[in-house]
C-alpha cells in the first residue's frame, strides 16, 4: 500500500529537502481542493441558473436536477477533503 511520503524521499536527500517537499505536497493538496471547491460553486451556480431558465440541453428536467443533487454531494465531499487537509496542517 502506497503512503503519502512514499517518493517523495530519494536517495542522497536531507531532512531539509524531505520537509520542502511535503510542504510543497500539502500546499499543492489544499490548492487543489480550493480549486475544485471553487469550481464546484460555479457549476452548482450554473445548473441551477439551467434549470430555473428550463436550459435542460437535450436531457429532461429531473436528469438535469439528479445532476445538480449530484454536484451539491461532490461539493460536501471536496469540503471534507477540504477540512481534512487544514487540520491536518494545523496540527503539524
């Protein structure tokens, strides 16, 4: 089973390197679901704009409403994610 350090560490690097890259991991991890987060709300803003406006592009209206439930669920997922990753850098 992989762990988040495995390769991070090669050979011939310092403690010092080893601690840049995970700084460098955990910045780049809580970039990402800030952004995926973002985006997230923009989608969610868009198909609820849709489906008030009756824009179903092709699909029926209760398709479009399960997709937007459906972005609603990955937003709480990511916000976990989220929050996962700023207590863990809390407590480091």
């Amino acid at each position: 089973m992989l762990k988040l350090t495995d390769g991070v560490l090669g050979p011939g690097d310092t403690a010092m390197n080893y601690s840049l890259k995970m700084n460098s991991l955990k910045e780049r991890a809580h970039n990402k679901a800030f952004a995926k987060l973002t985006m997230l709300e923009f989608e969610i803003a868009d198909l609820a704009s849709d489906l008030k406006a009756g824009r179903t592009g092709g699909i029926t209206y209760d398709e479009l409403s399960s997709i937007l439930v459906g972005t609603k669920v990955e937003r709480e997922v990511w916000s976990y994610i989220m929050e996962l990753i700023e207590k863990n850098n809390k407590n480091e």
